[in-house]
C-alpha cells in the first residue's frame, strides 16, 4: 500500500486546516516537498497566495477545498 498522501495539502480542505497551524517555515517546506500542481483552475498555487489562503482560514475558523 502506498503510504504518499492522495492529495498535496494545498489543493484540500483538510490541508489547509492543518497547515494553517504550522509554522510558516513548515509550511513551506511541505510545499516544496509536494509542490503545488494546479488540480483545477482555482487551486492556488503560489506560496504567497497560499499564506495569505491559511491567514483566512485561521480567522475564518475554517477551510474549504
């Protein structure tokens, strides 16, 4: 069985809630481990744009995919 995540955590919910509580520097570096594929044509991806996804999580209370 393979034990990689199905999905990067900037492309899910689940994962921005999740990271939204890691450091920056954490955070980072899980994208740079994943990267950041567009899945569609609203998937974020840049770092900044990212960071500022998780800043809205953090005050909203929640993520949405």
């Amino acid at each position: 069985m393979d034990s990689e995540p199905q999905d990067p955590i900037h492309s899910t919910a689940l994962g921005k809630a999740i990271a939204a509580f890691l450091t920056e520097a954490e955070v980072v570096a899980a994208l740079e481990d994943s990267g950041m594929p567009a899945l569609t044509p609203q998937t974020i991806t840049t770092v900044p744009g990212y960071l500022k996804e998780l800043a809205k999580v953090r005050r909203l209370g929640y993520a949405v995919d």
